[in-house]
C-alpha cells in the first residue's frame, strides 16, 4: 500500500470540509425564490468543488482561508462583485426556456469558530412567465454537489445532485416526490459513493479487516459484526435519538483503522474478543456515516426508504472494496497454501491477470456507479497506485513461494503497517492539527 498517497488524501474532519449546498424551491406570485445554504468563501475563491473534498486541498486554500476570516459585511460585498459571474453558471429552465437567476439577499453569520465551515443564505428569483408548468435546476460543476428541495406544494421534488448534474423537469404544481421504491433506489448511489471513493478511512478499516486472515470464516464474522453495529447507529442518529460530535467520533474512527491494522501484525487468527472490538467500531462508523446524511438531510415522507437504500449503498461499497482486494491477493494465497500445482509460471501469469482485471474494475467503480460521476474528488491514482503496490507484494509472494507463510509475511503483514501509519496520521492530524 502506498502510504504517501493515502496521508495525503482528503480527510472527513478537516476543518474547511465541502460539504453540499441546500436550496429550497418557492413557487409565489409569478417568482421562482431559491433560498440557498451555501459556503460562499469556496465560490468567490474559485475553488473548483468537484475536484476537492476540503479546500485545505484547493491551490486557492490562501485565498478561500482570508475570505473565511473576514467580517460578515466584508464577505457579503465580495459574493455580491461575484455574483454576476455565478449567475450565469446556474441553469434555470422553465418550460425549455433558460432563465438567469437575480439575487435578491446575502446573509452571512459571524465566524464564531474559525476551525468549522461558515455557511451562509442567500436569496435568488427568476420572474416566471405565465402558465409556467415546469422547471429544471442546475449549475456548473465547479460549485459542488446540490441539493434541491421543493417547498409549499403537495408531493414535493427533493433531489441530491452530483455535481455538474440537473434535475430532471420538476412539475411546479408539485406532484414529483419520489416514490418509496424510487428513493430507495436513488440513496443506494449516495451510500456507495461514501464509500467508493470518498470514504477513505472507511475503506482503510474494511482492508484491515480483510488482511487479517486468509480464510473466510473470520472475515465475515468481522463484517457482520460491522455491519450489525453500524447499521444501529446510522438509523439512531438518523431519527436523532444520538448525537455525538464530529470532533470525536472522527479521530476515533481513525485509532479504529490503527487498531486493526496493529491487532493484524501480531494476531494470526480472529481472536474471541475481536467481534466485540469491531462491534463497537461499527457503531462508530456509524456515527460517521450519519454525519454524511445529516450534511443534507433524509425525505421526510420517505425516511425509510432512503436510510435502506443509503445503508445498503454503503455495504456494496465495502463488498466493492473487498472483492477488488481479493482479485489482486487470490493467486498469492493460492500458491502460498498449495492449491497452485501448475508451477510458477501460472502463478505469475495468475496474478498479472486478476491484477488488470482489478484495475479495470476500480477504473469502472471509482468515476461513478449507476451514472454518477466522481472523477476529480479523489484522485484516481490515490486508488490506483496502492492496488498496483499491493499487486507487487502479491508478486513477490508468489516468487518467494518457497518460504514458510509467504503471503503473511510479505502481503499482510506490510499492508497492515501502511493502513495503520495512515490512520495513525488521521488520528493525529484530527485531534491536533
């Protein structure tokens, strides 16, 4: 694993973290009203948002950190000398014909803590043309993910966009909130894309899970008891009956990945106590994903529906995440119990073929599944250069095939040291730095 391209990925808990903008929809005599929360330092900045998951990571990081630091009324004059150029890069189609947006409000709060996120509100309308029956929302992809909420009609349309993505024509009557199925299946994509590829320190702990054993038994053990654990606290924080900190639960998730990363090095089975352990890990991660979904909120008429199709997302991430992992290590763990009697040069050529088939998988996977796209949020090769390192530790296993339990040694055991260098580096940037 490459332990250089995963410290300096995107971390969930830094403090200037992209989160996705919320604007609810109006519809009153002859306007449009678009009530907007948003980070208005990233857009003035002219921080590209689908390429960054934190805009500590944007090349405008100086100038996006002094517009955070300024007062209100100086922030509000700056979004204003923007706007004209913003304007124009929201889609506003009504009934086919493209509207441009007038802004009517900016509020901007004061900065009560310069570690956190400052969002503001502001207002925009377009003058409906009369008989207006439908309209299609958007904007550039620079501006991040949206979320569309329509207000004041029977039935509302409520859409989480990626970025660069519009909504489909919503009726302004109302009468386009998604069905139960509908929104099952809409969420799915949003609980994936969590995990794959945004979920860095969720992947970390999966993998550390996985390198524990090459057996199968005590894998699923492992992720029934995560799966079990963070599904309780997913759906308690979702209904709000828990509430803990972003602060807390962050680091902790990190010292999780440390922990079963170092447990992999020394312990050569599943221990009777490890279950519990990641139990208890589960529901931290659980409280991690809630945070993820507190960001934009759940459908009220469809909470369910969304909370199983968003959970059911984030387990076909980790399954993505196992499945890519055991394509590369198969052949090693073969050879290294036996199994491969055809001789080395299969061994080889089994490798470098389940290695490009598990390329091409992660190629598939990490720009979108079911139609997203999430090219640039996490740079490819922070995917890509890890598996192919850990391809050549397969390699070296199976050419060191003669030694005693090769594939621990030379495969497992040194992934388990990166992951846990990583976390280690998550821990400490995300209590100290």
């Amino acid at each position: 694993m490459s332990s250089a391209l995963w410290l300096s990925a995107p971390s969930s808990a830094l403090a200037h973290e992209v989160l996705p903008a919320i604007a609810d929809m109006t519809q009153s005599e002859g306007q449009l009203t678009f009530d907007l929360s948003a980070n208005l330092e990233s857009f003035v900045a002219g921080i590209d948002l689908a390429e960054v998951a934190d805009t500590n990571e944007a090349p405008q990081a100086a100038t996006y950190d002094e517009l955070h630091a300024l007062p209100p009324a100086e922030l509000d004059t700056a979004f204003r000398e923007f706007w004209p150029q913003m304007a124009e890069r929201i889609t506003i189609k009504v009934d086919g014909t493209a509207l441009t947006p007038t802004l009517t409000a900016v509020e901007v709060p004061e900065v009560e803590n310069p570690e956190l996120v400052r969002t503001s509100e502001i207002q925009f309308t377009v003058d409906l043309p009369p008989g207006a029956e439908s309209v299609v929302v958007g904007w550039d992809r620079a501006f991040g993910t949206l979320v569309i909420r329509q207000m004041g009609v029977d039935a509302p349309y409520d859409g989480y966009l990626e970025a660069g993505a519009q909504t489909p024509p919503i009726t302004l009557a109302g009468g386009d909130q998604a069905g139960p199925w509908q929104t099952f299946v809409n969420y799915i994509p949003v609980g994936f894309d969590h995990i794959v590829p945004l979920g860095l320190d969720h992947i970390l702990f999966v993998l550390g899970l996985f390198f524990l054993s090459t057996k199968m038994g005590p894998l699923l053990w492992q992720i029934s008891a995560f799966t079990l654990a963070h599904t309780i606290t997913l759906a308690l924080a979702a209904l709000g009956y828990v509430s803990v900190p972003g602060s807390i639960v962050e680091p902790l998730i990190a010292a999780s990945i440390v922990f079963v990363a170092v447990e992999n090095i020394f312990a050569r089975g599943l221990s009777p106590w490890r279950p519990v352990v990641i139990f208890g890990f589960g529901l931290l991660h659980g409280l991690g994903f809630a945070s993820v979904l507190g960001e934009f909120g759940l459908p009220p008429g469809s909470f369910v529906p969304a909370l199983i199709g968003f959970n059911i997302g984030v387990e076909l991430g980790q399954l993505a995440v196992v499945a890519v992992a055991f394509l590369i290590v198969r052949e090693a763990i073969r050879v290294d119990m036996g199994r491969n009697e055809a001789g080395l040069a299969t061994g080889l050529y089994g490798v470098g073929t389940l290695v490009a088939g598990a390329l091409a998988v992660a190629a598939f996977m990490v720009p979108g599944f079911l139609g997203g796209d999430l090219m640039g949020e996490i740079p490819l090769w922070n995917f890509f250069v890890p598996l192919t390192l850990l391809a050549f530790l397969c390699l070296l296993s199976v050419l060191n095939r003669d030694q005693l339990d090769a594939y621990r040694r030379i495969v497992a055991v040194p992934a388990s040291v990166a992951i846990a260098i990583v976390g280690a580096y998550w821990f400490v940037e995300r209590v100290f730095l």
